[in-house]
C-alpha cells in the first residue's frame, strides 16, 4: 500500500514541478516591447575570387621544369640560415656554399677554403630537383629550376637549414 501513495507522490511531485516550469517559461518569455530591431542587412567583406590565368601559371611552371632539367652544376649561396634544436630555431649565420654536380652525383660543401664532398642522389620532381645525401650524412636540398633553394642538413637531431640563389656554372 505504501508503494502504491510513494508512486501516486513521485507522479504528482513530477507533474507540478512541470506545471511549474510551464508557468515560469511564460512569465520569463520575451516581450515584444523588448525585442530589439535586428539588422537584416548584410555586408560581405570578403575578396572577390578571381580566375586564375592558366595559362601565365603553366607558362612559368614549364619554364622552371626546363630550368630544373637543363643545368649540370650550380653553385648555391645561403642568406639565411637556422639552427634548430627540440625547443627552438634560431638564427644563424651560414657561409657554407655549395656546388652540386649532377653527372658526378656529388654535393661539395666550402666554408671559405675548407671543402668537403659528399655522394648524393639527384632526381628531378616536377619544377624542382630534390638532392639528397647517400650514407650517413643527413642532407636534403631542394631548388626551385635552376634559382631558389632550401638546404636542411641534421647533426645528431638538430637541423640546419639554409636558403638562398643558385646560379648556374654548367649546362
């Protein structure tokens, strides 16, 4: 008997508490005369898109193919250079030039009149040559045709990286 007036409370506790809120909502609802007026005009900020002249685009990205394909050795000068360890990069000055030499496959490395050569793997990659260090030395280039580079070198797990102009020696 005392489960069945324990479920007949439960029941009628939910339903006022529910009444209650219905009149609460109601009372607390948004008055018309507080409405504000919303804007309904929209601006749009943003650029407009415009076409791409594809033709310019592969116009330049064929001549940095022939570029890329045609030199034999080019010699590398960095203007900027980095040295990043596990926390941070920070600048550094880099005077290390270098001529990388397709038909030999060879990467030399000069810092003033000391030189130093290493065997790489050169393979082209669309516009870019990607040039790569053989055995343990951890070097990776990357030119742009025959212009542009990025050097990244690692010691131990830190990692040098250099960028600067190419120019041509050979073709």
């Amino acid at each position: 008997m005392q489960i069945k007036s324990l479920g007949k409370s439960v029941f009628f506790f939910a339903f006022l508490s529910l009444f209650a809120a219905q009149v609460f909502a109601k009372e607390n609802a948004i008055k018309p005369e507080l409405n504000t007026k919303l804007s309904v005009d929209k601006v749009d900020n943003r650029e407009e898109i415009r076409s791409f002249e594809f033709d310019k685009l592969f116009l330049q990205a064929e001549k940095y193919f022939k570029e890329a394909k045609a030199w034999q050795k080019i010699e590398c000068t960095p203007k900027s250079g980095f040295v990043c360890d596990k926390h941070e990069c920070s600048k550094r000055q880099n005077k290390a030039i270098l001529t990388l030499d397709k038909k030999n496959e060879t990467i030399t490395r000069c810092e003033g009149k000391n030189c130093e050569s290493f065997p790489a793997q050169f393979e082209q990659t669309g516009i870019y040559f990607n040039i790569q260090t053989k055995g343990p030395i951890g070097t990776l280039i990357r030119i742009l045709g025959d212009s542009r580079y990025k050097e990244i070198t690692t010691i131990a797990l830190d990692a040098y990286i250099a960028n600067g102009e190419c120019k041509v020696i050979s073709q």
